[in-house]
C-alpha cells in the first residue's frame, strides 16, 4: 500500500494553482460541449426538419470559419494576450451556440455556426498560449496532458448528460442542451478572471514584433506541423469512420458502439497522467514514433478482425485511446518550447491548423476510399501511421538538444 500510495503522490503534475484553476474551467466547458455537440445533426435533421445535406454544411461552416479565424486570433494573442482573447472566443462562442433554440430557418443556423466559428477559431491558440504562459518550461508538458484529461472527462460525462435530456418529441430538451452549453461558456470566462494574465514579452523600441513570415521560416516547427497533418489524419479522423464501417460490415449496435467510444474516453482520463509521468526523461519523438506504431496495429487488427469486428473495434478505440496519451504531453508542449515568447499566439495558431486540416482531410479522404472499397482504407490509413511515425524520428535531429527530452 506504501508503494501505491507513493505511486499515486508521483502522477501529481505540480502545476501552478493558475493552472487548476483554468482547467476547472475548461472541465465545465468540455461538459457543455459533450452535452450539446453531439445532438446538433440530430436536431437539425429530426427536429427542426432541414436535410442531413444542410445540417452537415452547418457544422462545417463552424470548422471553415475557424479555419480562417485561427491566424487571425494568432496575431491578436501576440499583442493583446492569451486570456483577454480566450475570454472573448468563450463568449463569441456562447452567443453562437446559444442562438441554435432559436433557429427555424437554415440561414439562421448558418449565421449561428459562424459567430460559433469565429470563437472557435480563437479558443485553441489563445487557451494553449495562456496554458504554456502560466506553466514553467519544466512542466508544460503535464500541463498539456491535464488539459486532455479534464477535456476528455468533461465530454463524455456530457455526452451521457446530453443523452438522457435530448429526445426529438420535445424540441424544448433541446433548447436545454444548448442553454447549459452556453452556460459553461460563460463559466469558463468567468473563471479566467481568476487566472493572472502573463507578462507579454517586451520589445525593444522601433523592433518590430513578429510576423507570420518568421514563424514560416522555421522549417523544423513547419515539419512538426506538417506531421501532426498526418497523425490527425491517419489516426483520430478515421475513428470517426470506424462506426459505420463496423456498423454496415459486421451489424455493430449502436449501443456497442458508444459503449467503445465511452471505453476510449475513460482510457485517457485514467491513462494520461501516468502515461505523462512515464514519458519523463524520454525522447519525445520516439514516443510519437511509439504512438503512430500502436495506431498502425490498431487499424491492421481492423482488416484481420473478419466476423469479429466488435472486439476488433474495441481494442482499436483502445490502442487510439493510449497513443492519443503519447501525444497528449508531447505534441502541445513543444510547440510551445519552439516557439519565441512573443511569437507564440501565431505558432499556436497553426499548430491549431495542423489538427483542423487534419479533420478535414481525414474523413474526406477515408469517407471516399470507405466508399469504393471498405476494406482498402485501413492498410493505407495504417502506412501513413508508420510513414508519420518515420518522419517524426528523421525530425528529431533538426531540434535542439535540450528540447528533445521531455522535461523530469
């Protein structure tokens, strides 16, 4: 018991009280989020009876805004700071998905998902600069595997939430969903205001203070970028095609099915901080290499399951879930080291453009290969896996050598 209880002590990330602090709020957002995002096609579809083609063009309208807000919120970061801009993402965001109860026309629904978007866009490179600003370099990286964790928990105990309030006969349920998202929006904003701002890195009189074409310039970060394009791809986009594939090939329920997404969510909740802890002292590259390995696995025990696809489906979201831990402490906080300080709203920025082409690419790729030849998509998504997993390893000598480790 000594020892356990030793072990136990040891997962403890010591992080700043700032820290905790905003990760409290971004559990009751993630929840919000699991809690309504889930059930917009759902109520798009069934309940204010527009057309799966339209409700699929509201949520991408919410990732193309995104896309092109992201640099943008990059720039205001770099000046103004990463709080002030996560606090104004939060309630662009709420005011978007707030307005969806009042949606009865698609355009409605549009203008809804792009105030939506434009948030969206600023809440991912303004959150992790404020993170990396509030965490010693020593620590980012348990900082960056605690934020995956309170996100993780947040919307699976949302999505539960979500699922015993929603039902398509009262379209009122549904303007419940998306009043408690709006709610945690506002909570994570006001929970900002007890978070201190970081000093902005000062810069000498007539310099200037960056721009995008420096961050360009650097051709390992761009690298790294690069690569992450081919872990999102390859590995999180084709979980969101494994359903249907196990659905339409093998009758996979749909209760067995969230049921595996469940599993994969409670991995990473209980996995990421020991994992963290593990990966102290170690080549981070490696363990990225480790994580494109057990995904490549992953979905070759997919092609082999044969009748057994639910099994083979359970191990997959499993095998995702633990490489997603690899990466959790890695991937965040190296960009973060990479980046100068005063630059690092932009490299956030497309480190977040990374993951969202990644989206895209992905499930357009696979939904195509999927299409004409089911059992095609996972062999190929798997040589991408080991592909990425080789060019993360050639990578590793471009980094400085005190960056290659991840801090003990």
């Amino acid at each position: 018991m000594r020892r356990f209880g030793a072990y136990v002590r040891g997962l403890d990330p010591k992080l700043p009280r700032s820290v905790w602090t905003m990760e409290a709020g971004g559990l009751a957002n993630a929840f919000g989020n699991g809690v309504a995002y889930p059930f917009t096609v759902i109520y798009l579809h069934n309940v204010r009876g527009f057309s799966l083609g339209i409700a699929g063009l509201v949520l991408a309208t919410n990732a193309m805004v995104g896309l092109g807000a992201g640099p943008l919120a990059g720039i205001v970061v770099d000046r103004i700071g990463g709080r002030v801009t996560l606090a104004a993402s939060l309630v662009l965001m709420a005011i978007g998905f707030g307005a969806f109860p009042w949606v009865t026309e698609p355009w409605h629904a549009f203008v809804a998902s792009a105030v939506a978007g434009i948030g969206n866009g600023g809440f991912w490179p303004s959150q992790s600069t404020l993170l990396a600003g509030l965490t010693p370099q020593a620590r980012r990286h348990a900082a960056f595997a605690l934020q995956r964790v309170t996100r993780n928990l947040g919307i699976g105990l949302g999505g539960i939430t979500g699922g015993l309030i929603a039902t398509t006969s009262d379209a009122g349920s549904f303007t419940v969903l998306y009043m408690i998202d709006a709610a945690t929006f506002i909570a994570f904003a006001a929970v900002l205001s007890l978070v201190p701002e970081p000093d902005l890195p000062a810069v000498a009189d007539g310099a200037r203070r960056g721009r995008y074409l420096d961050v360009l310039r650097h051709r390992v970060f761009l690298g790294f970028v690069g690569l992450n394009v081919l872990f999102v791809a390859a590995g999180y986009a084709q979980l969101e095609l494994l359903p249907v594939f196990a659905k339409n090939e093998a009758g996979v329920t749909e209760k067995a099915i969230g049921l595996i997404f469940f599993a994969n969510t409670l991995v990473i909740v209980l996995a990421q901080l020991p994992v963290s802890k593990l990966l102290e002292g170690r080549r981070r590259m490696r363990s990225l290499a480790a994580m494109t390995v057990l995904w490549a696995a992953a979905w070759i025990g997919v092609l082999a399951s044969g009748a057994l696809l639910e099994t083979a489906a359970a191990a997959t979201a499993f095998a995702l879930a633990v490489g997603e831990c690899f990466q959790g402490p890695t991937q965040g906080a190296l960009v973060a080291d990479l980046a100068p300080p005063h630059l690092r709203g932009r490299y956030m920025a497309l480190s977040t453009l990374s993951w969202e082409l990644g989206f895209i690419v992905g499930p357009a790729a696979g939904g195509f290969i999927l299409d004409a030849e089911p059992l095609a998509l996972w062999p190929l998504a798997a040589m991408v896996c080991v592909v990425a997993g080789a060019g993360a390893l050639a990578l590793e000598r471009g980094l400085p050598r005190e960056l290659r480790l991840t801090p003990a």
